[in-house]
C-alpha cells in the first residue's frame, strides 16, 4: 500500500512525504492528548482551581509548536544543519549548564529545567542533548567513512558523547536521560561498523555488571544510596511500599486491576491521587488501567510499526548521514518507550523516564517533532532507483 | 560506499527485530501482570481505594415466656465529621453546639481536629439527628445505630444484665446468649480517593448487617413484677438488706421469676446510689457497681438451714435409715462425741415421729438421722443430688458450693451437715435440688433461655438442659411431699398456707456467720400443689430486724405468692 502509492506520487513529483509516519506519529500525539485528560483532569480540578484541562492545553499548545518546528524542518534539507554540529554540541553543553543558573527550575528535588525568560517556556536540557548528539553522531560517522571500523574510531565514536551523559547524570541528577545518550550512541555505532563481536561482549558485560550492582543491592537491604534502594524496591517492591516502592506498587495496582478489558476511558481510580506522576511517566499505566491488555498492545504495536515506517526510510536513505541520522531518532524513540514500559511494569528499577508522545512534557514533545521532522525532511530525498 | 550500503541495511534490520523483541518481552510481561496477577492486583487496589464504616446489627430482643418484651432497641444517632469534607467549619460549629448542647470549644476542637473521621458525639436521640441531618452540611456525617433499651427499667435487672457502648453484653443474660443477640454487623463501603474524599460516581458498597435472633426466655413478666414488689415490701417492713424471690418450674427447671431486691435501673446501670461519697477512684467505683449488679441467687452462697432438712430427710428415706413412722425422743439438746448440740426448742419436743420432727424441725432428730447414716454414705448423697456440682443455670457468675472435704468430716461436722449449718450453697442451688427431690426424682437444670426466634418469630433454636433422672426413688418423693404438706398445713410453715391449695413447704432461719452477730437470714422454699408439684419458690430476707424467723417473715410472702400466681397459671384449685 504505502510502496504502491510512493510510486505514484514519483510519477507526479519528485518529493516523497511519508504520510503514514506522519499519520503514526499524529494518531500517539492525539492518544496522548486524550489519556493526559483523562490522567490528570482529577489532580488538576483540585489543585488548579477547578481547571480540569490544565495539563491537557499545555500539552496541546507544546504539541502545535512542535508541529510548525516538525513542518518547517521537514521542508528544508536536512544537509542544511551538517554545519551546526559543533555548535549543537556546545550548545547542549551550555544549556546543561544553564540550570545552574538562576534560570534552573527545580522541581522533583532535582534540577532538569531552566525556563526560557521572556515566553515562560520550560526546556529540558537533557532533550537539546539528546537531539544534538544524533546530529553530530551522524556527521562524524560520515566524516570517518572506514575509520569507525577500528577500535580507535569505536572509542572515538563513544567518547563523543560522554562528556555529555556525565553532565546531564551529575549536573541534572538525570541518570535515566543520561543512559539513553549513550544509548543513542551505542546504537548509531553498531549501525554504521559492520562487526558483531564488539557487541555482543558490549551487551555481556553490561549484564554482567547490572547484575554484580543488583547483587550488591541486595546486600544492603534497602540501606544504601537512592538507587540502591531503587533496585531493592524493584526486586520487591511491596517491601519498600512506603518509601521508594510506592510509585512502582501503585502502577502496578493500576496495570493489574485494569485486566483483559480495562475498566474503560476515564474509569481509573488509581489517578485519582494514588499514583504519583499519572499523567507523565506513569501514564502508560492508567493506560493499561483504562484501556486493558487491549489498550496497551494498541500502544505498543504503534510504537513498533513507527519504528518499522522509520526503518524503511533510515534503509532508503539517499546517502549516509540521512540514514544515520533516523537510526539515531530510531533509537531515542524505541530505547525510551522500551525503558518507559520496562519501568511502569516493573521490569527493571524505577527510573524517570517518559513515554514519547504521550506522557505529559513540552520540551520533550517539541524535540520528539522536530526530530520526526528530520527523518521526513530525510525521506523527501528518498530516489525511486533506490527504493 | 555500495558496500557500505548493504552492511548499513543488515545492521538496521537487525536494529528493528532487536527492538522488537523487546517490546514483544514486554508484551509478555504486560501479560502476565494483567491476565494472571490481575485478581491479586485488582483485590489490592480495591483495599486501598474502599473506606469502611460499620452498620450495627440489630441486636436481638429478649422476650419473657408470653412475649413481652423485656429488652428492646430504640434508634440513635452517631454524628461525626470528615475533616476533608467539610466546606463552612463556623456554621457546622454552630450548628452542632446549638442541636447537641455540647460546649463549642469541645466541638470546635475536634471539627478542626485533622483526621479521617471524628466522633462528636454518640446516643443521640433520633429527633435531634434528624434535624442535624435537615442542615445538610458537607462532611457532618449522621449515623443511626441501636442502643439497647429496657421498657421495664428495673425489672428484673440482676437477670437481664445490660450492654456497654458497642452494644456488647456486659452481665446476666445479655453477655451469656451474647452469640444468639448480637447478629452480624454491616458496612457501607466508600469510594474514595488518595485523600479520603468520597467518589461520587462510584456510589456505595453495602454489607447488610444481619440483626441477631431474639431471645424467648422462661420469665414471666407478671410474676416477676408481683415477686418484685413483695420482695421491696419485705424490704422496707423488715428493714432487711436485701430481699431474693426465685420462682421455678419444679417439673421442668424454667426459672418464672428471680428477684433480688434492690434491683437497679437497667437503662442507667453506671449510676451510683443517692448518698455514695463522691470522689471515688476508678476501683472503689467499679467495686460498688459489681455488687450491685449482683445476682445474689446465683452468685451469693449461704448456709441454708433448716430448710436443708428437706435434702437429709429425703437422703434418710432413701438409705432406710429412717421412715416416716420412726420414732425419737428429743431433750433439747443431743450429745456428739464431746459437744453437746442444741435443739431451737429449749425444753425439747420431747417423743415425736419422723413426720413430726419434722414439722417441729426438730434439730436433734436430724442429727441423729444423720448419724445413722454415717460420714461416706451421707457424703455419697449429697453428692449425688448433685449439691457439689454448680446447678448449670444459663447465668454468668454461679458460685460453686462451699462444703467439708469428706476426710475432713467427723461426727460433728455431720450433725451440723444434717441441720443444714457449716457449710455453704447457693439460693438456687437449695431450690434445684429440692425440686429434683419433690418432682419424682428427676435432677433438673434450672434456666431461663428457651428458645431463639428470627424476626419473623420463627423459632430458630429451641434450648434443652439435661435432667437426671432417679436421684431419689418416687415412693421416697411421694412421702417427701406428703411430709413436707404437713409441714405448711400443720407444722412450722402455717404461714405459707394457701386457702384451697394443697402446699408444702419448709421453713429456715439461719444465724450468719459470725456466730452471735445477731444478723439472721429468713427463708421458705415452698411448692405447689403439694401432690403435683408445678411451681416452687423460695423467699430469702437477709437481717430482717424485729421478728427474724422463717415461718413468720419468709413464708407470708410465698404465700402471698402463690396465692396470686397459681390461679394466674391455670393450676386448679383443690377442693378440700
């Protein structure tokens, strides 16, 4: 169907707009919109004067500037932002840095904001670097050609990063944003070098180290550090149902009690204040509460097949960097919608991290559409003989 | 750069089914936590989100035998206030310290108390929480609860008992049939948010309570009030203590009447007598209400006296050492081993049959009665009339008997035995086992409870006591009642007489212990009609002044008794 009507289009122009992608991308924004509502409309009449929409006109506001920014970037090529890489990368340095400011916000007992004066707006530095980073990843894999194949253009292509992910772990006391630019790295590596070893051994001694962390947890019985007590809440989270296993139990409280069916749209009790963060990193639970198995297979088919339709275009791509740079918005998108669920489900330990599109956010929707915006402006320039 | 190309597709293809797969592990995961541990989590959520509040059962009434009703409930209310709910504390203030008359500071302290739920004040009247609930003020919550209610107040207090602040039985028969009166208590579930506040939309769960079964009871209402004014009668001519009336069933065990005046008023049982000191601590208090919630037939042990002669004559009888045609000769006095043991006649009865002795209660010749028969075999007989074991009366509290250990008893411990001195048992311990004695020989197990009954009236339990059979011979209880007739209409209990009716009777007056206090206790167990026995009763004056002795202050009042009641029962009269 979508391979059909690309090569009619051709036959009219030149350009290639992938609807469905845009259609995926609309249809989880618009979900978004409506489990927000449903999520925060109880929270937000007691504490916003009665204001059942406060959270939803936000979102939805956020989301109608990240369409404009997502259709203007779309239209210009995307070559045209090679030039900034370096400066992204300072950038999103600086504006780490700018929380630390009088400008910072802290909310949550950490520092992840800074408010832009003038408009009032709020910005996540962690999502500038996020964006930044698969810019300036894309246009070094491209610079090295077959010197990423050693060891050193490996190193070189972790190292990049790095400084940054320390940053936003230290600085914003962000560790989940942190995990997600290497990530992000990590996957925009393996993509461009054609080894597999390098890999495998990566992922096994990742395993192998979360398990010597889990297992040293457990040793300290829920004494140690916030994160140490984290894992134990995961290991156990009605242990630690009063302290740092309560999010987790009362997300689960939700999943569970939503069953096959669900008790349908806007039934929750679970947000009606028991669950801490409904509307944000914990929607995917009220989901599941709402909507039931049904609901969240729905949400999780759509992430996959966004994930496929960016396949496509990352595989089509006319030269390199364009592949690259939708393998990098790949991997944000999936590697944070993957950790999302695994935390709302308890699979691994809680950490904050939203869900792409849906969970309540403004920055974190804007730079989530003007990166799709990349990968459309990425798939006007797909060629027919290359299909 | 072609080559490059292909490597770059395989890579991203590998990519997207790697990331798939970890959304289809989730997937699974979301499986399992929604399809198989859905009840454990939907049962743990609905813990958290329900708010419980208790409905009280109605609790079950208590009847007397003809269905009068003894113990009620009346409606009251509970008003409390949610804190969370609450939208114009001033006006709930004020409206609440106007309608119950509390102090505002009281009421402003626990309106503006931050809790879940505050009890202001609990036993309001229905009419006074009605009116509260015509305000409809956010977050004043109005209850309606039972409280107990006795339409007879003092009647028969010792026996009813009364109940405490959860409705709970405390003492008599409210805490003994506790498990047939109370039913099953209710409970509104709530809806409510992580705040407590109510969700409107999802309504209210409720847990009907389930009242409890009334409780249909031997009493009579009528007899037990006219016992109860010729006990306080007694009382005031005699200046007595107190005053006991039980009025029994001797064929059957049901107890018609058991009063001990004074009795107290039932619905304001924590009231302390006019003239108590004030200022007395928790223990003091505590002390003077157990004794007047007392029931002294059941709980009090005294030594019977003569009226115990019933039991040794029937024991002689039985054991052959006596018949009623045996002859003694009474002195005054009898020797045993070294003491000498008056007879209450100084002069002595002189030559007299064992009917007449009897009738004269004459103590030497029960003494000697006694004697005959021997330590063991006289013990084996108070033992099997069962006088050692506690009659098993459906009352908390019964007092056990206090006797000599049989290694113990020598001759002198028997002769008094045999008088019915040295040694102590219960009111209705004396009255059982004269019963058993009069009614053929049948050991019965003196109650009140008969039956349990829903609200319907159908009956759902009928209550049985075991009854032993062949603790004397019926020839010994013919002779026995025959005896005993002659007592009444001949003997020391002429005033227990009643005109038209055939009764028997024996009289008692015992000195208390210290010996020589001059503090006596007045009795008569009396029974009709003497041939067939169908109510017995016995009457005791604790420290009559004036006149002290049984015949003379104990028996008018049985006869008084039964005069009204036999007639009342349907018991014919006896033409003579």
């Amino acid at each position: 169907m979508a391979g059909k009507s690309r090569r009619r289009r051709k036959e009219q122009t030149e350009y290639f707009f992938d609807y469905s992608l845009l259609f995926i991308v609309l249809f989880l924004l618009g979900f978004g919109l409506v489990m927000i509502y449903s999520a925060s409309s109880y929270s937000a009449v007691v504490d916003y004067d009665g204001d059942a929409g406060h959270f939803m006109k936000r979102q939805l506001l956020a989301i109608i500037i990240g369409l404009v920014m997502m259709i203007i970037v779309a239209n210009i090529d995307y070559h045209f932002w090679e030039r900034f890489a370096v400066l992204g990368y300072i950038v999103s340095a600086g504006a780490i840095l700018m929380v630390l400011t009088p400008l910072g916000i802290e909310s949550h007992k950490a520092r992840r904001w800074f408010r832009i004066p003038g408009i009032g707006l709020q910005v996540q530095p962690a999502e500038i670097a996020k964006l930044c980073m698969i810019l300036l990843l894309a246009v070094m894999v491209c610079k090295m050609g077959k010197g990423i194949r050693s060891m050193k253009g490996f190193l070189i292509m972790v190292c990049i990063p790095a400084p940054i992910a320390v940053m936003i772990w230290q600085i914003t006391d962000n560790l989940s944003s942190a995990l997600i630019v290497m990530a992000i790295a990590i996957l925009m590596v393996f993509v461009a070098s054609p080894d597999y070893k390098k890999f495998v051994i990566m992922a096994l001694i990742v395993i192998a180290v979360a398990a010597i962390v889990v297992f040293y947890a457990m040793q300290t019985e829920g004494q140690g550090s916030f994160r140490l007590r984290r894992i134990n809440a995961w290991l156990n989270p009605e242990s630690q149902s009063q302290d740092t296993g309560f999010q987790t139990l009362q997300g689960l409280y939700a999943i569970g009690s939503g069953g096959i069916w669900g008790k349908g749209l806007g039934q929750s009790m679970q947000k009606l204040k028991f669950l801490p963060e409904s509307q944000n990193d914990m929607i995917f639970s009220i989901i599941c509460e709402e909507l039931g198995l049904f609901g969240a297979i729905a949400v999780i088919v759509m992430f996959i097949m966004l994930i496929w339709r960016m396949m496509v275009i990352a595989n089509n791509a006319s030269d390199l960097f364009g592949a690259m740079l939708v393998v990098g918005v790949i991997g944000h998108i999936a590697v944070q919608a993957i950790l999302n669920i695994a935390v709302v489900t308890n699979t691994i330990p809680n950490t904050g991290i939203s869900l792409p599109f849906i969970s309540y956010g403004g920055s974190s929707v804007m730079f989530l559409l003007v990166e799709i915006g990349l990968v459309l402006s990425v798939a006007k320039r797909i060629q027919l003989r290359e299909m | 750069m072609e080559q490059n190309r292909i490597f770059h597709r395989r890579k991203i293809m590998t990519l997207f089914f790697l990331l798939t797969a970890a959304f289809l592990f989730l997937f699974g995961r979301l499986v399992y936590l929604m399809v198989w541990r859905a009840d454990y989590y939907s049962t743990l959520a609905t813990q958290l989100h329900e708010r419980e509040r208790d409905i009280k059962a109605a609790r079950g009434r208590i009847l007397d035998r003809n269905g009068t009703v003894l113990a009620d409930n009346k409606t009251v209310c509970t008003i409390s206030v949610i804190y969370n709910q609450i939208e114009d504390p001033e006006s709930v203030i004020q409206v609440l310290c106007d309608e119950l008359g509390m102090s505002e500071e009281s009421v402003r302290k626990k309106v503006e108390k931050y809790s879940a739920m505050e009890r202001i004040k609990s036993n309001v009247d229905k009419e006074i929480g009605d009116r509260i609930r015509e305000y409809d003020l956010p977050g004043v919550k109005v209850d309606e609860d039972y409280k107990r209610y006795y339409p007879y107040g003092e009647l028969a207090s010792k026996v009813l008992g009364f109940t405490g602040g959860d409705n709970q039985g405390i003492v008599g028969l409210e805490v003994k049939y506790e498990e047939v009166l109370k039913g099953e208590a209710g409970s509104i579930l709530t809806v409510t948010d992580a705040a407590g506040i109510e969700v409107e939309r999802m309504g209210e769960r409720r847990l009907e309570p389930v009242p409890g079964y009334d409780l249909r009871v031997s009493l009579d209402r009528n007899i037990q009030t006219y016992a109860t004014q010729l006990a306080y009668q007694a009382m005031e001519t005699k200046e007595a203590d107190s005053v006991s009336i039980l009025v029994m069933n001797p064929q059957n065990g049901e107890i018609y009447a058991c009063v001990n005046v004074p009795e107290f008023d039932l619905n304001q049982p924590y009231e302390l007598p006019e003239g108590t000191q004030e200022g007395l601590s928790t223990e003091e208090r505590q002390d003077i209400l157990n004794n007047i919630w007392r029931n002294g037939c059941i709980s009090d042990t005294y030594e019977p006296g003569s009226t115990f002669k019933i039991i040794t004559a029937a024991a002689g009888l039985e054991s052959g050492a006596v018949t009623p045609e045996s002859t003694f000769s009474c002195p005054g006095f009898i020797v045993v081993d070294d003491r000498k043991i008056r007879c209450h006649k100084v002069g002595g009865h002189g030559s007299e049959d064992f009917v007449h002795a009897t009738m004269n209660s004459c103590n030497p010749v029960f003494i000697t009665v006694g004697l005959r028969m021997g330590v063991e075999q006289y013990y084996s007989y108070f033992e099997n009339f069962g006088l050692k074991k506690k009659t098993g009366v459906d009352l908390p509290g019964e007092a056990g008997t206090i006797m000599h250990k049989m290694e113990d008893m020598g001759n002198v411990e028997l002769a008094t035995v045999s008088f019915g001195q040295s040694f102590q048992i219960t009111p209705i311990q004396l009255l059982t086992t004269a019963s058993s004695i009069v009614n053929g020989g049948r050991r019965i197990t003196p109650h009140l409870g008969m039956e349990a009954l829903d609200s319907e009236g159908n009956v759902v339990e009928t209550f049985t006591y075991p009854v032993e059979e062949g603790i004397v011979s019926e020839e010994t209880s013919a002779t026995m009642r025959e005896i005993l007739e002659m007592v009444v209409s001949e003997g020391g209990g002429k005033n227990g007489q009643v005109e038209g009716y055939r009764v028997g009777g024996k009289t008692a007056t015992s000195q208390t212990l210290p010996r020589g206090s001059g503090r006596y206790i007045a009795s008569f167990v009396g029974f009709a009609p003497a041939d067939d026995p169908q109510v017995i009763a016995i009457a005791i004056i604790n420290n009559p002044q004036g006149v002290y002795y049984g015949g003379q202050v104990s028996a008018p009042i049985v006869r008084q008794l039964f005069e009204n009641i036999l007639p009342y029962l349907g018991i014919m009269e006896y033409n003579q």
